[in-house]
C-alpha cells in the first residue's frame, strides 16, 4: 500500500497543483504519467485512471448530446474495445446551484461517479458518463436505447431544479424498463424502498414489527392513532421529509398506558410530548392538536409549532406520497441506531450512529457520534444472518417489486427492538429496520472530491489514496453485481416477436386509458395481435 501511495502521489502531485491545465496535460501526454505512478494498483485500478477515457467504436453514439463536464473525463478508465455489456452512468448539472449541485466536482461530475464508472469498466462492461438536459429530453432518451443498463446518479430534488420534470423523466425510465433495459435504481425501486410504508410491507420479516401501521385518511388516522397512542410510546413517520423532519417521537405525558392493545383509545385532550429526528427539539401538543397539524398543518386548531416543518402530512393522497407511517417506540434508540451498507445483497461495512446525550435522532449534524465496523463484527452477527440470508431473498418481493434487483449501493438503518431500559443488558437480539435508502446514496470516501465555499476547485485528485482504493474496491464490487443481473437477465430476454407484441398491448392499454379507444375496439385489436 505505501508503494502504491508513493507512486499514486508522484504522478499525481504536480498535476493537482495545475488543476484543469492538469487535466490538460494528461490529455496531451497521458503515457509518461501512467508510466510514473505503474501497473500498481490492486482491483484492475491501474494508473491509466489519470489519463481521460478514450473514445471508442464500441461506445453508444452520444454525440448529439450536450457536454455538461468541463474537464474531460480525468479519472475514467480507458473504456474495453469489446464491451460485454454498455452501461451509462447519468448525472445533472444544476445551473441555478453553485458548483453545479452540493454533489459536484469541479469537472461538473458527481464527486463519486469515478470509481463506479470504472467498477463498471473493470467488469468488461462499457460505462459513459452523461448529464439529463431537461430540454434535451427527448433525444436523451432516445439515445438511452442503446445502453444495455442506466446507473441514476441524481440527487432527489436535482432534475426539478434544473427546470426539468421528475414524473416526466422517471416515465420514459419506465419505458425504457419495458424494453428490457436495465435502470439501477428504478423509479419504482426507489419510490418503494424509499417511502416510509415500506416499514408495513416487511411487518412479518425478522427485521419487521407487526404492529407498523400506515395512515392514508384522517380517518384511518385518528382511529388508528389514538389506539396506538394509548398502548406504547409511538414513532409516527411523514413520507416526505428528509433528514428527520416530520418524524415524531412521542409519549403520553401521564404515562397512562393501557395493559392489553385496544383496551382504550386516547380522547383528544389527552396530552402529548414530542420530540422531533430532525434536531431533537421538544413540544407539548394535545392529541387534537397533533392530528390537526397532521392533516392540515398549521391552522388556530392546532396551536402553535415550533417545528420548521408545515404538516399536512397527508396531502395528495397515497398516489401523491401522502402518508404516515405509525411504529413502536424503541426505547434503546438512544443508545444508536447501525446502517448497513449495501452492495446488491452484500454488506460492505457497519455504522454505528449514537445520538448525543440526551437526544434521540443521529442525524448528521445533532452532534451524534459515529463508529465504523466491519461486516464481520461479532457484535451484529446475528442481525447480519437475519438480514442477508433470511430477509433478502425475499425483500424485493415483500416491497410489492418481485421483478426488480437489489439496488446496486443502498443502505439499511437497524433500531435495537429489545424492550430493556436503556443501559441494560439486553433479554433479545433483535433489530428493526428504520428505513430503507437506495436514491443515490453517496461514496463517502469520495467527499474530498465535491466543491464547497473552502474547496471551489474539489476534484478527484482530493481523494486520498486509501479512501481511493476503498471506492475503488466498492465501485468494482458494484461492478461485478451489475455484471451478474445483466447476465441473468440476457437469459430471460423476449425475443423481438414477443417484444414488438408487448410494445402493442400497452398502446391499446394506453389508448384506452386515453379515451382514444373503447374497450369493444381494443378487444378487436387484441385478438387480431393474438391472431384469434
């Protein structure tokens, strides 16, 4: 490894210093350079990675496309001349942000899209690095047809602010989906894993409680809720927030539990005590007041909020993403939550977020403090054979997406259920899952390569050697899952026959769907596909 290091920062060194001419140079001389840093670097990351990629025949055209990055791609290994498989990996540049995006390099690429492009390329598979141009859309999409597979690489919130349409773009996702393209991950993989009643669809897995609810109406809510609420402290959840917001945890400030679940339910004057994930700030609210501000956010009913927050956590409807999802309290949340990191089915590493004394959340941020394990470690070995040989071989289906892969880089939050006081020994070893991330979860090794105030010119040359290897072992990791899906896939392609047949059954669909057709006229057009 110190061999390496050496090399690596030799040839590096002088080109950091020189920023985008760096890149300049490498263009122009690429062999001396590769020559100075050697055939070193273990997982097929050779020092070519400093030398942009080359084009080639073998490549998808994307020619008619705009070229968002402003340096070629330094960083890329050179592409095979003989792909197994053509992979893109697409980003977005937002104009309107400074640097492009909280997620960007100075080459206008995601700090981290590097070393997953080349996990890619190492596994024999093509992988272009591309940007969505909402205007552009389109003939974007049109060029998407000749890739084997698309990596999303954009940040939640990104393609609406660069003027584009999320519906719009995750849509022609879907229909490249029913041409037998593979989208890691897909709109649906990442609605599902990502929404808060994915808690309910795993109730009855080990990593599950049975008692998770989900509310769609303020009937369904304040029935559901005031049962609930009466027998254990609750864990009531908003689908939209991010980073804590709209997560609730909340108790009975008489403490008045009922014995036995439906004995009783809370009566609205009851009173409550809140504390919120996002900063671990407390409240006192009635049980009126709370569904109030559920339901319709902040209105004289109920009272007066000191949550930055709006509510209306229902708004919409559950096509529109309005719901709420209503758990067990775990009491030893106080003592951390663990995520697993995830490769396809494997673990890659075990967090442990303890939040600050005193708080409950271990957001980024509240002064919560972090330990990393490996995924070996004794102390999670049973939650570790729980999760990855009993649980998910069937987590996909269990998420209403039995068709879908695992996601290439996703990760999993545990809560220790076992019902002790805090800082007792424990009568169970069981832990439950908090939530589910799969949208575009970020290479933390790769974070000295994104620009910021201090770091205006961040670029892959930032990354430290170590933390570089360790992407580079986990971009090739994801490279070799993604090998093994298209591999699977392949044998399980429609022919073109059966393909052109499926293009026409859901246009009929769509036209009736449309009005433009009665059901009498598609029937007639189906049996005439169907040659009856």
């Amino acid at each position: 490894i110190v061999v390496i290091t050496m090399a690596f920062r030799a040839a590096a060194r002088p080109l950091r210093r020189l920023g985008a001419r760096g890149a300049q140079v490498l263009a122009k001389h690429p062999r001396p350079v590769a020559l100075a840093a050697g055939s070193l670097v273990a997982g097929g990351f050779a020092a070519s990675t400093l030398s942009p990629a080359r084009c080639d025949s073998a490549l998808v055209d994307i020619s008619s496309l705009t070229k968002v990055a402003k340096i070629d791609d330094v960083g890329l290994l050179p592409q095979p001349t003989n792909p197994k498989y053509k992979t893109a990996l697409v980003q977005i540049y937002v104009d309107s942000q400074p640097f492009g995006g909280s997620d960007k390099s100075n080459s206008g690429h995601r700090y981290d899209s590097i070393p997953i492009a080349n996990g890619m390329i190492a596994s024999n598979m093509s992988c272009q690095l591309l940007h969505y141009v909402p205007s552009e859309h389109e003939k974007f999409f049109k060029v998407m047809e000749g890739f084997d597979a698309i990596i999303v690489r954009c940040n939640p919130g990104q393609i609406n602010a660069a003027g584009g349409d999320q519906m719009k773009f995750d849509e022609s996702m879907r229909a490249l989906q029913k041409k037998g393209i593979q989208v890691w991950p897909s709109p649906d993989v990442m609605t599902n894993m990502g929404a808060k009643d994915a808690l309910c669809k795993i109730a009855n897995l080990a990593i599950g409680l049975p008692d998770t609810l989900a509310y769609y109406s303020k009937e369904a809510l304040e029935e559901g809720f005031k049962k609930t609420m009466a027998f254990q402290p609750r864990v009531i959840k908003q689908n939209r927030g991010s980073s804590g917001e709209g997560i609730w945890i909340i108790k009975l400030k008489s403490g008045d539990y009922c014995k036995n679940f439906g004995d009783r339910s809370c009566s609205d004057d009851e009173v409550l005590e809140l504390m919120e994930a996002c900063d671990n700030h407390a409240e006192t609210h009635t049980v009126a007041e709370f569904l109030e501000f559920c339901v319709n956010g902040r209105t004289e009913k109920s009272g007066t909020w000191d949550t930055i927050g709006t509510g209306k956590y229902l708004e919409g409807g559950k096509e529109a993403g309005g719901q709420l999802v209503d758990q067990r309290f775990c009491p030893r949340i106080v003592e951390g939550e663990i995520r697993f990191n995830m490769i396809g089915d494997t673990c890659t590493g075990i967090i442990h977020k303890k939040p600050k004394d005193g708080g409950i959340s271990a957001v980024g941020g509240t002064g919560s403090i972090y330990t990393f394990y490996k995924p070996d470690a004794p102390e999670y070995a049973t939650i570790m054979s729980d999760f990855t040989e009993k649980d998910i071989p069937s987590l996909m289906s269990n998420l209403e997406l039995p068709n879908e892969p695992l996601p290439l880089w996703w990760t999993a939050d545990f809560i220790n259920a076992d019902p002790g006081a805090p800082g007792t020994p424990c009568t169970m070893d069981k832990w439950i899952v908090g939530e589910f991330n799969c949208s575009c979860v970020g290479i933390s090794k790769c974070l000295p390569a994104y620009c910021k105030a201090d770091t205006p010119n961040a670029s892959f040359f930032d990354i430290p050697v170590a933390d570089l290897m360790e992407a580079t072992y986990l971009g090739n990791l994801m490279g070799q899952k993604a090998l093994s899906v298209l591999d699977a896939v392949k044998t399980k392609a429609p022919s073109a026959a059966a393909s052109k047949l499926l293009t026409r059954i859901e246009a009929v669909k769509s036209a009736v769907t449309m009005g433009i057709l009665s059901k009498e006229e598609a029937g007639s057009l189906m049996s005439k596909l169907f040659d009856v």
